[in-house]
C-alpha cells in the first residue's frame, strides 16, 4: 500500500456524523480520504465517481449499521468494493466497521475482519493502525484526551447554561411573589 492511502468511506446518511469524524481523524493521521460531500466533483456524474474512486481506493470502509444494510447505494457500493477486490485487487483492503453490534455486515464482505467502533478513540487507533498510518496520528490517549475534553466543555456549558436559568427563574420567582 501506498505510504498515503487512499480511503474510501461508504455510508448511510443516518450515519454521517460518524463518517464526518472518521473522514477528518483519517485526514489528520494522512490518509487521502473520499466522502462524497465532501469529494464529489461538480458537473461530474455522481455514480461514476463514486465507482472511479471505489476502483482507485486502497482501502473500503463500509460502516455497518441498520440504515446502512437498507440503503441501496451503501449495498451496490459494497458490491462494487467486492467485484473490484476479487477481479482487480483493488481496494487492497475491505474493512467493514460496525456500529451497531446486532447488525452483520453486507454478506459478500462478512468474511474480512470486521472493526467495532463502540468506542471511537480505540477503535480509530485499531483502523489507523491497520492502515500503516500510526506515525501520523495522535496516540488513544490523545484521542480520549480531546473526547474527554469535548465532553467536559459540553457539559460546562450546559452546567452554566442551567446555573444562569435558574438564576433568572429565581429573580423572577421572587418578582412574583413580591407582587401585590
């Protein structure tokens, strides 16, 4: 594989905050990443770039939810993926990454080893890895770092979000109860 490997994310739009972190982590750690929002070519058609870069990519990345195993593009891209790793070697690397524990992949793909991403930091290590781009990224304990970091300033904010409500409700408790 190329020392900057191209990655192909498919994905049901239920899934696109995943697939928008995973697209941005795989940026970071070098990776030349292709999500169709973010990839597509305007005046192109959108099919035929989607299966051009399924063909060039290195690596396929399905990520595997309930949504996803209904959705007829993720399905046919899948497909795609399988034909060309079967008749061309190419994506080099079928990684379906599961979201949802009770969902199995596509059943072409559910032979290749599977990545679970119930906790994203790990399991972004584990692909990062799998994809020789370790020298690039940021360690898990980096990752946790900043998702603890995220988690904490969300829930200050929401603390003095509430702390500031309270305290007008409290200005206007006391305005009504002053009140003839």
């Amino acid at each position: 594989m190329p020392t900057k490997p191209k990655v192909f994310i498919s994905y049901s739009t239920t899934d696109r905050s995943i697939a928008e972190a995973l697209y941005k982590d795989l940026l970071d750690a070098g990776a030349e990443v292709f999500q169709f929002e973010r990839s597509a070519t305007p005046g192109t058609s959108a099919w035929d770039e989607v299966l051009g870069w399924i063909e060039s990519s290195d690596v396929f990345i399905v990520l595997v939810s309930k949504s996803a195993l209904k959705s007829r593009p993720v399905n046919a891209e899948v497909v795609h993926a399988h034909y060309q790793y079967l008749n061309s070697n190419q994506p080099f690397k079928l990684i379906p990454i599961v979201l949802e524990e009770e969902f199995r992949p596509h059943r072409v793909i559910r032979r290749f080893a599977q990545l679970p991403l119930d906790d994203y930091a790990t399991g972004l290590q584990r692909l990062i890895a799998e994809l020789g781009l370790e020298r690039f990224s940021k360690s898990a304990n980096e990752l946790r770092d900043n998702r603890d970091l995220l988690v904490s300033n969300f829930a200050e904010g929401v603390f003095r979000s509430n702390r500031a409500k309270a305290h007008k409700d409290s200005h206007l408790f006391e305005r009504f109860a002053s009140s003839p």
